[in-house]
C-alpha cells in the first residue's frame, strides 16, 4: 500500500467518522419518529417468537437488527411487547411502559441503523474509487458523508436505509462480476441480493432496475455468463439468462433465511398487502395541495427541494464528465433511473426517502468530477465549489437534517416524513424551559409520547398517538395562549378537516422548532385564543393501522 493509498484511507475513515458524530448529535436533538417504536417492537418479537406476521409491511431484516441491542440487553418490556395485539401497542409497550427512560431503548437501535449509513457512505466511495480512481472515491465518500438527507435518514429506524445500502452495493457488485467474473464475486453477488429483497418490497423496483443495466450491457457487447463459461456472440443471451438464474436461486436462499426459513411464506403475502395498499391511495401533499391518488412528479420536485443544491450540480456534471467508456453506464444510471421511475409510477408519495436508493448512485455520479482525462483541473474547481456548498448545507441543517430543504425550496412545499416525522418534541422541551412557558395547546403529528419529555400540554386534533390521549386542562384565563401545529397538520394532512389549522397557516409563526413544530404566540389574539380552544371539542383521529 502507497503513501497515497494511506492518505486517502485515513481521510474515508475521517469521513466516516463525521458522519456518526453528525449521527450522534442527531440521535440525542430528536425524539422517535412515526415508526420507529412500532419496527423495533416487531424486532423484538420476530426474535421471541420467530412470528413475523406481527409487521407485514416490511421485511424482517432491518427489524432484527435494529432489535440486537434490545434482544442481547433483555429489556424488560419484552413480555409486554410480545403479549401486545399489534405493533403500534407493542412498540408503545416497549418505549414508555418498560421503566426504562424511551431513549435508552431507542438510541442503540438508533445507532445500528447508523452503521448501515456508514456503509451507505464507504459503499459510494469505493465504487468511484474502483472506477474512477481515488480522488472521485474520496468526492463521493465526502458527498455521502455531508448529505442531510441520507443522514437523516440513517439515524431513525427506517428501512429505506437497508435498502439503499444494498442497492448500489448489488449493483456496485454486479459491475465487478462483469469485469472479472468469479465464484466468488457471484456468491456475494447473489447474497447481497437477497438481502436487498430482505430490506424493502420496494426493492423489486431495484432488481427491475439491475435486470435492465445487465440486458443493456449485453446488448451493447458485454459477456455476462457463469465463471469459466466463454458464450459465442449469439449465446451471449442464453449464458446472461444462466446466471440471472444462479444469482435467483442464490438470493432466495438468502431472503428465506431472513425469515427463517420456515416463515418464507411471509415474505409474498407482505409483498401484495404493500401492492394492495398502495393502489388504495393515501393522503399526500406538494406545494400546498393535497391529494388521495400522489403526483408522478412528485419525487423530482421532492429530490429538487430537499438534497443540497451543490449535489445536485455535481451529480449532474459528473454524469455528463468525460469518460474514457461508456459501457460501465448502465450499472450506474439504469439501476437508479428505474427505480424512480417505478418509485414514481406507484405514487406512494410518502417522501424522499422512498428513493434513497436511487440518491445514493448521485454520489458516484458527483465523484466522477474527480475522475482522470479531458479538462481535469476546471472540474477539480467546480467539485471543490459543490462539495463546499453542500458540505455548508448540511452543517447549517445540523441537528435537525430531517427537516431540511435547500434554497430552492419556498415555504412549507412538503410535509410528513420529508419535514416532519414526529421527532420534534425534544426541541419544544428545550423552547418551553428557555422562554419559561408552562403549558402549550398541541397538535401533534407522531406516535411520541409529550409525556415522555415532561412537557405540559392540552391535546388539539392530532394524528398518530397510541392509547388514550393525554395533556391538561389550560384555563381560558391563563396569563399566556402559546400553540404548537406540526407542519404535516399545518399542511392538513391526516386530519378530518384538511382546512383545520389554515387560520394560523395564514399568519407568521413565532418560532419554528427543529423546522418541523410552528408555534404561535396568541396571548393577545382573543378571538384567536378562543377558536383554538373550541378545537379541543373535536374528535381525534384514530390511530394508524399501517404505514409504508
């Protein structure tokens, strides 16, 4: 190993390691997210019981390893978790009903997932670096390293995560074989995909995306065929549909022994209860308006609005670099243009993280300003700027990188997960104590408990909340009237009145906590005050049966 080689593993593992303490500070500024408590409560159980059954909405792989430290740790609401009738009670078990402070169960599952974006980030790297030479592997390792977005995302129990950590790294894997095909590059190969297949439904959008890299290659001159195995020009399509049968067999070993094998049938029924849900729609928001049915466009104006705008550039000048082949191409703009465009046609417009998978290639893409050959030195300074400009964006954002969106972006032009997940009750804590308000008028978004953190409220109509609805009275007479609107409520969704909180949509918050949480100061809006406790007499929606 070089000096040179040296250097550069020591500034990745320096990358990395900014990418957890950007993680850490994260985990300790935001409360649980919608899903989280319920994914590590069917963790829990997958582990007690080996049901699996309990979560059909994703598969179990990320689940059990979420549930490690749970499981090796014992918690003692394991026994509630388990005897619970559901995973939205069970994960409520398993955070506030266990006597263990919520944090305490949470942050190490937290920081599994976070591992898993620390591989999202060498992944990236290392495939610019095979292809493009070291300093596009650093740019790409960098770019991953600085993205709000992806940390976000790798910091709350998302299996988004799993599934962009496998996607590039199948394809990354699949561009190896083709190069310099072994025994052993197909086992992992084979194994990663089952793996991917393990981590999301989603992921069939993804293996889509990998069958159309690898026709094309072929197509354009490529030999895809078992090791040891030379097809003649006509058979270069029968040797292709060989290993795509190896590769299968190799992946669904795999994916039934995420289920353990004897539970492999889960894994089907999940996969149509996804496909069912999702042609029933939802309720789903862009740019002010609401819809039952999603947008098609709705993911390039979610990708434009909440990766920083320095990526943006790169990956667009980078995928346009010059390039000494273009056959490579494929494995890098087939794999992820697929997925979003079938991400895109299921318009389960839940947010930015449904297509993580294909930001992660963004990357790779970016690296390649680095990369050898014509006008090197004018791309080395537009890289430096990018990278700057994006590295800026994602400290600004810190510790609240769930809610951030780029200069592009106006006021509130997205909501639910891309804004506000549930995860902002911490910084209205820490809002409360500084500015000594005792008690607040709340309409939460999520499944935290306010309790949780010791705050002092009166339940407006919410969304999310397990169990009975908690808070206190506030007098009418009380010396202040503070509320507090999520964005996805001030948005109107999930809500049985869309137009609900419009009244203080339309007038400037006092503060914004942790860009998720408005608050408004109507001490001395009387009538204001009023309506906002009439409010309190309306029903609250039921709780969720189930999210993507």
């Amino acid at each position: 190993m070089t000096r040179a080689d040296v250097a550069a593993a020591a500034v990745a593992a320096g990358l990395v390691g900014w990418f957890w303490w950007q993680g850490e500070r994260f985990i300790a500024a935001n409360g649980p997210t919608f899903d989280e408590a319920a994914h590590l409560a069917a963790g829990v159980t997958s582990w007690a019981t080996g049901d699996f059954r309990f979560n059909p909405e994703d598969p179990p792989l990320m689940k059990w390893w979420w549930a490690v430290p749970a499981v090796v740790g014992r918690p003692p609401a394991s026994a509630a978790v388990t005897a619970a009738p559901d995973h939205w009670r069970a994960g409520n078990a398993l955070l506030y009903e266990s006597g263990v402070p919520s944090a305490d169960v949470l942050t190490p599952a937290r920081r599994m997932n976070l591992a898993v974006g620390c591989g999202v980030v060498l992944v990236a790297g290392w495939w610019a670096y095979r292809s493009r030479g070291r300093l596009a592997g650093l740019a790409a390792a960098a770019f991953a390293a600085v993205d709000p977005t992806l940390q976000a995302l790798a910091c709350v129990l998302s299996t988004d995560v799993g599934l962009a950590f496998f996607a590039p790294l199948t394809s990354y894997l699949l561009w190896e074989y083709a190069g310099r095909p072994a025994r052993t590059l197909l086992a992992a190969t084979g194994v990663s995909l089952g793996l991917l297949l393990s981590t999301k439904f989603s992921a069939v959008g993804a293996v889509a995306g990998l069958v159309a890299a690898g026709g094309v290659y072929v197509l354009r001159g490529g030999v895809l065929a078992l090791p040891g195995v030379t097809p003649t020009r006509e058979g270069r399509g029968r040797a292709a549909v060989d290993l795509l049968f190896r590769l299968g067999v190799i992946a669904a070993v795999t994916l039934a022994a995420t289920y353990g094998f004897a539970g492999f049938g889960e894994w089907g029924r999940g996969l149509r209860f996804q496909v069912a849900r999702s042609a029933a729609g939802g309720d789903f928001y862009l740019l002010g308006e609401r819809s039952q049915t999603g947008w098609y466009h709705y993911f390039l104006i979610a990708v434009g609005l909440k990766l920083p705008v320095g990526l943006l550039v790169a990956s667009l000048l980078g995928g346009v670099s010059p390039a000494k082949s273009t056959r490579s191409y494929g494995w890098v703009l087939l794999v992820p243009v697929v997925f979003f465009a079938l991400a895109s046609y299921s318009r389960v417009d839940l947010g930015v993280r449904v297509v993580l998978p294909a930001v992660v290639f963004l990357y790779v893409l970016a690296g390649r300003l680095a990369a050898p050959g014509p006008y090197r030195l004018p791309r080395l300074v537009v890289l430096a700027g990018c990278l700057g400009w994006a590295a800026a964006a994602g400290w600004r954002a810190a510790p609240h990188q769930l809610a951030y969106l780029n200069e592009l972006a106006g006021e509130l032009p997205l909501a639910d997960s891309n804004l506000d997940w549930g995860q902002g009750l911490p910084a209205l804590k820490a809002y409360m104590d500084r500015e000594g308000i005792e008690a607040v008028h709340l309409a939460y978004f999520g499944t935290d408990r306010p309790e949780a953190h010791g705050l002092r409220y009166h339940a407006l109509p919410g969304f999310g909340r397990v169990g009975l609805v908690g808070g206190v009275p506030i007098p009418a007479a009380a010396d202040r009237c503070i509320v507090v609107v999520s964005a996805t409520h001030l948005a109107g969704l999930y809500l049985p009145d869309p137009d609900l909180y419009r009244r203080l949509r339309d007038r400037p918050p006092t503060a914004v906590l942790g860009g998720c949480l408005f608050v408004y100061d109507l001490t001395d809006d009387e009538e204001a005050g009023r309506r906002v406790r009439a409010l309190v007499t309306l029903p609250l929606p039921r709780r969720p049966v189930g999210r993507v």
